[in-house]
C-alpha cells in the first residue's frame, strides 16, 4: 500500500497529501460528526473522526466530481502524519518513553536529536 504524505497546501479544512513528488495528490479534511455524501459512487457514509477526500484537480470546486470517504484507521495506515521536532518530544513524553534518539534531515544536512527525559 503506498504512502501519502501531508503538505503545507491547505484549503480551508483540506490539506494536500502526494503518494510520490511527480504526482498531483488529494485533498483530506477530517469530519467531526457522522455524515453522509452523495459522490460518483452513490450515497457515502461516514463516522466521526472519518475523512471526506477530494481529487486534487478539484480544490476550487464548491461541488467536486469526485469525493470518497476513508475511514479513519485506514486513513492513519495510508497517509503520514509527518511531525514536528517538538512533536516528537512530547509525544514520546506522553508515551513515558525515557530516551530517544531521532535524525532530522533536511535538503542540506542531517542532525541527530538525542533527549533523556529522566
């Protein structure tokens, strides 16, 4: 199953995940409450805490020829959550882990973040 990573392109309640660089991607946005869709497919349903999608190619359609619904653990399995640093620290605090060891990379250079939280 390939991977989709978020963007820093929102719309409103949508963000834009790519499966790969050359790729136009999808727009997600999370439904706080259960909710039903008419799409292509015929009448979706959807749960709290599920995600309505829409193909990238309609972002400026009020009424998109092409959504779908995803369930919310299929969406957590399919698509990357990609956290901040700071993110990652608090996450793992959460967790009770004691120490972590994390390498950042960006486009030019690498570094390693090591924290002891006992």
């Amino acid at each position: 199953m390939s991977k989709y990573k978020p963007t820093n392109t929102l719309d409103g309640e949508w963000r834009k995940y790519i499966p790969r660089d050359d790729l136009p991607g999808v727009f997600a946005a999370r439904v706080r409450s259960e909710f039903e869709v008419q799409t292509s497919y015929g009448s979706m349903h959807g749960k709290a805490g599920d995600y309505l999608l829409k193909d990238f190619s309609d972002q400026y359609n009020e009424y998109p020829d092409n959504v779908w619904v995803v369930d919310k653990k299929l969406f957590n399995k399919t698509y990357i959550k990609v956290l901040k640093p700071e993110e990652v620290v608090l996450a793992a605090q959460v967790m009770g882990v004691v120490s972590i060891a994390i390498v950042f990379v960006s486009s030019d250079l690498t570094f390693p973040l090591n924290q002891n939280f006992s």
